[in-house]
C-alpha cells in the first residue's frame, strides 16, 4: 500500500468487508490498515469498526445495528450526515428541496438538526468528507460540536488518486484495531486537511 503522508488507513468497503485473505495479503507489510465496513442504513451512511459481516446481517435498523456492535466491542461513525443536505436525498432530514425556503434553513440551526436521534447511536461522526460540499462538512461540525461528539476525517476514498484528501489524527497509543475502536470513543482523534503542499492541518477551527 503506497499511501504518501498516512501512517495507515481503515478500509471501509460497502456491502461487506474485504475477503480476510486478501485483505492479509495487503496487511502484511506493516502498514497500519484495518478492515472495516460502510454500512448503508435507513439514517445514511455508518461506518462499523471491528465487527465481522456476519454479524450484520440486519443492519438497516439503526437501534438494532447499534445493540449488535456494542455487543462485540465495535465502534460507529456517521459518515457524511449532511450529503446532499438540503434535499430529499439527505436521509436524516429529508425534505425536498422546495421545502427548503431560506427562512426554514434558517431555523434548523446545528442545535435543533442536532436533536435526531442518530447522533445518540454513534460514537463519532465524520466532519470531513470528500463528497461533501464545504458547507456540508461545517454543518456536520457545528452539530458535533453541539454535542460535543468525537470528529474524524475521511477522504471517502472510491479512487487511489482520492486517498488521503481527509484524515485523522490519534495519538501513538492507536496500533490496532482495538486501541483504535478505544480511541473514537474517548475522543482521542482529530479531522485533518491536506494542504496543496502536501501536508496536514486541523480542520479549521470555528
Ligand atoms: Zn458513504
């Protein structure tokens, strides 16, 4: 794996995770990499760390898929809460896009659109996305910071050239899949930007 500027990636393919050979094949040369999964459910996108696809088998259900990865230690993350916010394809608010009159817009504050329930099944949520606009990405910031969640970020990578745009940051401790499901809960990780040069910056701070 040739990832410039990564110390490792987390895999999060959809509908089901890498085939464990070849995902050891890939692992094997010490590149920190963990084999995830972006799970499509009735509230979007949600990324599952550390549970096998076996496991989960129903996962539209938000509550259910949450009792499921809590029983096996995982964690979860609300990939791009806020794509295609506002219209009819944004799963958690759902209005069309006539609905959406500028004065509406205006009383769904980060405070109110922070009241659905999704945000309370979920460890972390994904504050920078490369298939968001960046006005998406912020709004997915206020409404984390509202609830004073844990943020990453991701570069929703469906191409090599996409690889690396988003990242986070943890700390040393993070070293396998476990330290890092540890990390995301604690809060202990922060979004990061690539900049034209080449390096990593925080989000920018509101
Ligand atoms: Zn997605």
């Amino acid at each position: 794996v040739h990832a410039p500027g990564l110390d490792g990636l987390v895999l999060t393919e959809h509908s089901r995770r890498w085939p464990h050979e070849r995902f050891s094949e890939a692992a094997g040369n010490g590149f920190f990499l963990v084999n995830a999964r972006e799970v499509e459910t009735a509230c979007g996108h949600i990324v599952v760390i550390g549970v096998e696809d076996e496991a989960l088998t129903a996962t539209r259900d938000v509550e259910r898929l949450r009792s499921v990865v809590l029983e096996r230690g995982g964690a979860m993350i609300l990939a791009h809460p806020f794509r295609h916010f506002p219209s009819s394809w944004n799963l958690l608010f759902p209005q069309s896009r006539d609905h959406w009159s500028a004065r509406d817009l205006e009383e769904w504050t980060p405070d109110r659109l922070a009241q659905h329930p999704v945000f309370g099944l979920v460890d972390a949520v994904e504050t920078l996305n490369s298939g968001c606009t960046p006005k998406q990405n912020e709004l997915a910031a206020a409404v984390a910071e509202v609830l004073r969640m844990p943020t990453v970020g991701a570069s929703d990578a469906h191409d090599l050239s996409f690889l690396g745009w988003f990242a986070t940051e943890f700390d040393d401790s993070v070293r396998d899949e476990a330290s890092l499901i540890a990390a995301l809960r604690a809060g202990d990780c922060r979004p990061l930007r690539r900049t034209p040069a080449g390096a990593y910056e925080a989000a920018a701070a509101r």
